[in-house]
C-alpha cells in the first residue's frame, strides 16, 4: 500500500456506485473519512460538492496526497477504481495484457450492467405508474447481462482472473429480488456472488453508512429529488 499523509476523504452514500469505492477502500487498508452526500435530500447538488462532482453525482473523492503530493479530487466510479489501484497497486494489474482485461470488464459494468439494472429497478420499483414495456425492456436485458457474466465465469473465479476493481464495480449491482432475476438459472455467478459478497473488506464496504439509508420506494420527497432532477 502507498502510504499517505491525510485520510482520503469520501463523499459517498450508501449505493451500488458508493459501493465500489468503500469496498476497495477497505479492500486496500487505505485510510479514509466518509463525508455522506444524502442524494435523497439532494446534497449532491450543493455548490461545494460541485467543485469535485461536476455530474452532482456521488461518490467522489478528495486525495490530499496526489499526483507530486498535491491534492486531487476524482469522480466518477470507475475512474476512482482506477486511480486507486494505481495508487496502492493493488487489484488493478500492471500487467498490460492482465489490466486490460480488467478494464474491459470495469467499462462492461460502467456502461452495461450498471446502467441496464438501474433502469430495472426504476420501472419494476419507482416508477409512479406500471409501464409493461419498460419493465420488460430492462428485466430482459439485465437477464442478458447475467448471462454474459455467467458465461465469464464458468472458468475462473473472478471475473478477469484474479479478485480485482472489477469484481468490485459489479458486486453492488447484481441484486436478482429487485431485478426481476432467478439466479438459480445463473450458477456460475451466483457461486461468484457469494464468494464476493464472503469476503470481510466487501462486508464493510456495503454496511458502511446503511443506518443513513431508508426506503427509497416510500420515500415520495427522495423519489421527487432522484427523479425529477433538473440542471442548476
């Protein structure tokens, strides 16, 4: 691990996205403090965290030990998982041929799995009216999804070879019950899920700050901010 002077600071809440980082944070045995971004009351849109999350969108985080030793601010998941394991080296491999294949299946979650189970759990969860082809659209394509990690790793435990961010970007996200999912049809990733899911630093990872959580599908007034965001 790459030593540094002050604890990283973590805006985060409590998400499959917020997630990713608390997990690897743990992961790594970095020092951190969580500084909470209730996306529910729309802190994300506050002025300052728009410095560092120019999206209003959390996590982000602030490395008062960058680059020549100055500080640096990072959004963005998957970026965040990256400048980390180039941080510490850990999970993230120097091995070109290894870190490319790492990286496929981090942008694979970013801009496939991610994406796709949101939608899911928006129609089939939040959505203030039943819309058939939504729920449809997205239940099956997430179906998909599965069935493409399934696939992944039917030879190997991981699912780029070793434990590594990219295993870390999708934990959060795969959650059947909510997604409309058997995932008795997806042995090779359910066998996956819990071993992911078994290890202590993921444990952490997905427990921090769930007492600030509530439930989203009764909470109107969060429903109102998530949902019908506009630009400020």
């Amino acid at each position: 691990m790459v030593a540094t002077t002050d604890p990283i600071e973590l805006h985060y809440w409590p998400t499959p996205n917020g997630w990713k980082v608390s997990i690897m944070l743990e992961e790594t045995g970095v020092p951190y403090e969580v500084h909470y971004v209730n996306i529910g009351k729309g802190e994300q849109f506050d002025p300052e965290f728009l410095k560092i999350a120019p999206n209003n969108r959390m996590p982000a985080i602030v490395d008062p030990d960058g680059p020549g030793g100055e500080p640096i601010s990072v959004f963005e998941s998957g970026a965040i998982l990256q400048y980390l394991g180039r941080k510490t080296g850990q999970f993230y491999p120097a091995d070109e041929r290894a870190r490319t294949k790492v990286e496929e299946w981090l942008f694979w979650q970013m801009g496939g799995l991610g994406p796709m189970a949101g939608q899911a759990h928006h129609f089939r969860n939040y959505a203030p009216e039943t819309i058939p082809y939504g729920i449809e659209r997205y239940t099956n394509e997430v179906h998909r999804l599965y069935g493409v990690l399934n696939r992944q790793l039917a030879d190997r435990e991981y699912i780029a070879g070793d434990y590594s961010i990219a295993d870390m970007a999708s934990v959060g996200w795969v959650r059947p019950e909510s997604q409309g999912q058997d995932i008795e049809e997806f042995p090779h990733l359910k066998r996956w899920l819990e071993t992911v899911k078994a290890r202590p630093a993921v444990k952490r990872g997905m427990e921090l700050g769930q007492e600030h959580r509530n439930n989203l599908a009764d909470d109107k007034d969060a429903q109102k901010v998530l949902f019908g965001q506009r630009a400020r």
